[in-house]
C-alpha cells in the first residue's frame, strides 16, 4: 500500500516536473506562461478583493447598523468610525507593515532591481482597505488593487526565480492587470503600469508582458464580475468643434482643483504628523474622524463607500446643483482627512467621484449662465479624466480608462484636449508626479535613466586616488613651484597648522606671477596664493552626486576629506571611467544572465580577450557582509556581476534550481551565495587562494 502511495507521490512529481521543464524550456514560451499566469492570479485576487469591500459593505451597513437599532437612522453614523478604529488596531499591531501603503510601495520594488514585496505586506493591505470602505469611508479599491496585484506577482516571480529585470517586469505588469480588472479597462491597465509603476520606461518585453497579463485579468474579472459597465448614461452630445476650447477651460479648472487637492492632502500630511497625532493617539484621531465622515454621510449618502452610485445619480441628473456642490465640497475635504490620519484606501475613485461633480457644476452654469444647451453628460465623464489625470498623474491611463468604461468614441478628443489641460496644470506646479514627490518626501530619489542609476551604486571611496600633495600654508614661493615643476599633479592643496585643508593651488594660479618672480619670491608664500574657493565631497558620496558637481561647478576635480582633513582626491575622468566600468559589469550580467546557468564552479568562460566569467564559492571572510564592504573592486580587481542562489523545488539538477539576482553595494552576503566574478584573467587567479 505504502509502495503504492509511493510511486503515486512519483509520479505526480515526475508529471510536474516534465510540465515544468516543457514549458521554460525555451525563454518565449516561459514569457507567454508566466505572462498569463501572473494576469490570472491577480485577476482571481482582484475579484477576490472586490468581493470582500461588498461583503464587508454588507456586514456593516446591514448587520452591525442592525445590531445599533438603539441608535435609529443614526447608527450609520458610528460605522465608519467603527471601521477606522479597527484599521488604527492593525496599525498599533503592525506599524512597519502599515506605513507601506500605496502604489508608492510597488513603484519603490520596481524601481529597485530585485525588490521584494513582502506576503505579510500584500495580506495586511489586502485586508485594511477591505474594512476602510466596506465600513463607508469614502476611498477608491484601484490603488489598494494595484498595490495588490503588484504584490501578487511579485511573489510569483520570486517562486519562479526570475531574473531582476524579469521581476521589474511583472511586478508591473500585476499593478496593470489589476486596474486592468478593477475598472474593466486593459488599455487603462497597460498604460498605467507603464505611466506610474515603470516609469515611463518602454520595453517591447514589457508591452508583451503587460498585453498578456491584462488581457488574461480583465478576462477573468468579466467571467465573476460581468461585462457592464460601473456607470449608467446615454451616449453624450459633445456639441460642436467650436465649442472645443469650453473643455479646454473646464481641463484648466479640472487642473486647479487637483493641485488644490494635492496641496490641502500635503498640509494635513503635516499637520498630522508634526502635530496631531504627537498630542493625542492614533485611534482617537482616527475615530474621531470616522465620525466626521458618517455625520456627512448621514445627510448625504452619496458620499459612502466608493462613490459609483453618487456618479450614476449625477449622471442621470438625480441630484440638485446645490447637492453635487455640497458633495464636491465633501469629497475634496474627506478624502484627505481619512488618509492622512491613517486610513487605508485610493484616491482613483474619488478622483472620478469629483470630476463627476466638478462636470456637472460647469456644464449647469454654462447654460445657466451663457444660454447654452449642452449635455452634461459630456461635461461629466471629460471632467472625471481631466480630474482622475491631473491627481493621480496619469494622462494617457485616464484617457484610457474613461474610454473603456464608458466604450464611447464621440467625446474623445474634448476628453483628450482636456486631460491634457489638466495634467499640464499640474506638471507647471509640481515639475513632477505626485507619486515621486510623495517618495522624494520619503528620502527616495527615483531616476529614469540607467546612467543615474548606474552612478548612484558607486561612493566616492571606490574610486578616489590618495596620492596627493599637501603643501603647508606657510611654504614659501620657491618651494612651491619646486614641488609644482617636480609634481605630476596640476593641483596642490593647502593645509594649516592643524592639518585641516586651506586652500588649493593650480597653475593657473601660479601663471600670473612667474613674470614678477624675482622681486616676490622671497615675500609670498603658499596662503598667499591658494584659492579658497574649495568644493569638498566625503567618501559617501555617490558619483551621480559628484558629477553633477563637476557639472555645475565646472571643475575636474575636487579634494575628498573627511573632519576637514583631506584623504583623497577625485577627477571627473575618474567618474567617467567608473561609470565605463560599471556599464559594462551591468551589460554584460543581463547579456550573460541565461548562459550563467551552464558555468561551473571555478571553471572560466571567457567573454573577451583575457577577461573571463568565473563562479566561486563564498569565502568565509565575506559572509555575512555588505558588498561595499569587501571592497572586491579595490582589493581584488573584480567585479561582482551576479550573485547565484539556491530556489525552484521543480528542478531536476543543480544548474537549473538557481536564482540569480544583480546585487546592489548594500546586498549582505550569505553562507550559500555563490559569487559570479568577472575580471581579468590573472586577477581571477589569484582567487585560488580564497
């Protein structure tokens, strides 16, 4: 029986294995399954997440405001309160995991080579959005969704190992499929992975990845979900082209009124941080703003939740003008207010929510007061993409999305004419995304191109020379142009007494004075003629820092010290070469990623004449520390290209069960890492003694 079991348990491992092996045996076909595969299983988590704000809406509004008979109509007033103080107890239970909300935290992964996303982090903002708008709070599910199919994929593609780029890829491309799903748009989803979470950053693999994924989500969340649309209207009539530049002011105010929001959500940022929450605890804050928000909506109900029923009323013109004013007013005034003081939801719904508003305000005071008879509907679905771009950043995705979801090409271009109003507001004010100004205020400094990028892994200590010539500040004049004449270096620098750095001597400034030699050199001396105008840097510095130093200040050189005593000198050739070195290390590491799996250990491969690939064990003395700490470049003359790791359970032998990930300066060296080294020949010889 048991042998039976056995060779059953076999079986399937041996099944799941030939599957596993068919599928990555080719690089493409690997593409297209993990593609599809990322785009189901966040579309299912979507769906999932979905399913749980109405079943959660449904466990307050219908059993927990039942339960507050007591209170009459007015018990709908405690559930939100009720849900931000169970949100404050997750925060008080896990404070690290609940300050890492947001589709910031998926931007930060992409953006960092190999970022991991935690399960714990996916499950926890997962869960707090669940009960922020389940219980009425009025938040938008997309960026929790995106946040959740970012962390999804993810951890897919760590379970597959893949290599650093690859994660980047679909990491993005889950945060897509699940806007893809969420909104039932995949061009949305395609363009708003590509807008906010990559960047910007256009690769034929990424498209593909993206297509594949969102595709497949959007799919999925239609067979659960259905094929409608959220909001109910009859087709609009834009009016004539001549009234084109109408929606190009209503882009203008739809701009206004996102950088009015972005700077009130900045101000209570503060407030909040610097002064509330360090008087009074978080879940009294949090409480007592819950209540604020079911007092509102006890008078206007159309301001629970995520607001698709208040859109659909305004669009069926169900509402007053006085109401929809008082409901913008609301909003704009809420949203903020809920989550700065801790509550968990996205600000993508409310955007749509006062677009819808600010829409139809416009277009009723067109005709009211200008005689006009123009749809509102028109005004109200270009205002909801002029409003959704402008604060969320997102020009194309909100084009994109508008259009989708409402499957209707007559109102495209005032649509596209005004989103771009909008959003070029908002780039004139802000100079960037919202999302990067809210991860520069984090201490995270995101750069586009892989120069910067490449630039920020390398200190000033990598590459600064050390030999130097101090000249004391009291040496006379002969000496100095003896040690000038004598000198292969075309600047000296000058310390006091203390051995602190004084000045700087170059020879240019010496030039000028070599006609009047003879009657000065006996009265001058090394102060006399130093230049005290000194740009110092320290060996933390990054060369992306120093470069634009060298840039600015138009130098080629710069002194290094460290507590005002000079150590070192760096020149711009020195950061230039760096950076040479470090393109090629990084080039050559995504080149050779696939055919590192086929090296063995300590065999060579050579890669061009006299430099070769080598794999080494780790030696003892590196484990456990930083790679900027070994100091491989310095002391060895090698480049650290990869760092290969053990994984996948599906693997039949040793070279296939690998992850290999890029490193960066701060990576900690564990005991089974193995070294992927590149460098020249005789230097990789010298590792034998390792």
């Amino acid at each position: 029986m048991l042998q039976t079991a056995d060779r059953y348990k076999s079986g399937i491992t041996n099944f799941i294995k030939r599957i596993y092996h068919f599928i990555f045996k080719t690089d493409y076909t690997s593409f297209i399954f993990l593609s599809v595969i990322t785009g189901a299983v966040v579309g299912l988590a979507t769906v999932l997440f979905h399913n749980s704000i109405e079943f959660f809406n449904e466990f307050f509004f219908e059993q927990t405001a039942g339960g507050l008979y007591f209170l009459g109509a007015a018990a709908v007033i405690a559930l939100p309160a009720i849900g931000m103080f169970i949100q404050s107890l997750m925060i008080i239970i896990a404070p690290d995991v609940a300050s890492k909300k947001g589709v910031a935290e998926v931007i930060k992964s992409v953006a960092t080579r190999g970022g991991r996303i935690p399960l714990r982090n996916t499950v926890f903002h997962f869960l707090a959005p669940v009960i922020s708008i389940g219980s009425g709070n009025t938040m938008g599910p997309e960026a929790p969704a995106a946040q959740l199919g970012g962390g999804v994929a993810n951890k897919l593609a760590h379970l597959f190992n893949l290599s650093d780029s690859r994660k980047r890829v679909f990491t993005a491309a889950g945060s897509g499929a699940a806007i893809a799903a969420i909104f039932n748009t995949p061009l949305g989803g395609i363009f708003f992975a590509l807008e906010i979470i990559l960047l910007n950053e256009f690769k034929t693999a990424t498209f593909s990845a993206l297509i594949l994924a969102t595709v497949t989500s959007s799919s999925i969340s239609r067979i659960f979900l259905g094929n409608k649309s959220v909001f109910i209207f009859q087709s609009p009539d834009v009016g004539g082209y001549q009234h084109l530049y109408l929606y190009a002011l209503l882009g203008i105010i739809a701009g206004l009124i996102s950088l009015l929001f972005i700077r009130y959500s900045n101000a209570l940022d503060t407030l909040f941080n610097k002064k509330i929450l360090k008087k009074y605890p978080q879940w009294i804050v949090m409480t007592a703003v819950g209540l604020l928000m079911g007092v509102c909506g006890y008078y206007y109900k159309e301001i629970f939740g995520i607001g698709y029923i208040g859109i659909n009323n305004i669009l069926a013109n169900l509402l007053s003008w006085k109401t929809v004013l008082v409901l913008l007013a609301l909003k704009l005034f809420l949203v903020p207010l809920i989550l700065n003081s801790g509550g968990f939801g996205g600000v993508f719904a409310p955007s749509l929510f006062i677009g819808a508003c600010l829409g139809y305000l416009y277009a009723v005071g067109l005709n009211y007061f200008f005689g006009f008879q123009f749809d509102t509907t028109a005004f109200i679905l270009v205002s909801m993409g002029a409003v959704l771009g402008g604060i969320n950043s997102i020009p194309i995705s909100a084009i994109l999305i508008i259009f989708e979801m409402t499957k209707d090409y007559s109102f495209i271009l005032p649509l596209m004419l005004a989103v771009v109003a909008s959003t070029m507001v908002m780039q004139i004010s802000l100079k960037k995304s919202v999302h990067e100004k809210h991860l520069e205020k984090q201490g995270y400094r995101l750069a586009q191109s892989k120069e910067v990028l490449l630039l920020r892994t390398i200190t000033v200590q990598q590459v600064m020379h050390k030999d130097i010539v101090l000249i004391p500040e009291d040496t006379p004049l002969p000496k100095v142009l003896s040690a000038l004449i004598d000198s292969k270096h075309n600047t000296f620098y000058t310390i006091d007494k203390d051995g602190n750095i004084a000045g700087r001597i170059t020879i240019s400034d010496i030039r000028p004075i070599i006609t009047e030699y003879e009657h000065i050199r006996e009265v001058l001396v090394a102060k006399d003629i130093s230049s005290k105008d000194i740009i110092i840097v320290s060996e933390s510095d990054d060369l992306d820092y120093v470069m634009k130093l060298f840039e600015n200040k138009d130098c080629d050189e710069f002194p290094v010290a460290s507590s005002n005593k000079i150590i070192g000198i760096i020149r711009r050739q020195d950061v230039i070469a760096a950076y040479n070195r470090e393109s090629i290390k990084y080039n050559v590491a995504e080149g050779f990623a696939r055919e590192l799996k086929t090296i063995s250990i300590n065999k060579l491969t050579r890669v061009i004449e006299g430099y070769s690939i080598v794999e080494k064990t780790t030696p003892r003395q590196f484990i456990g520390r930083k790679i900027s700490e070994i100091k491989l470049r310095n002391k060895y003359g090698l480049e650290i290209l990869m760092i290969k790791q053990k994984s996948t359970p599906f693997s039949g032998n040793e070279t296939e069960q690998a992850n290999y990930i890029i490193p960066d300066p701060q990576y900690i060296i564990g005991e089974d890492d193995i070294l992927i080294l590149f460098g020249a020949n005789e230097k990789i010889a010298l590792t034998e003694s390792w």
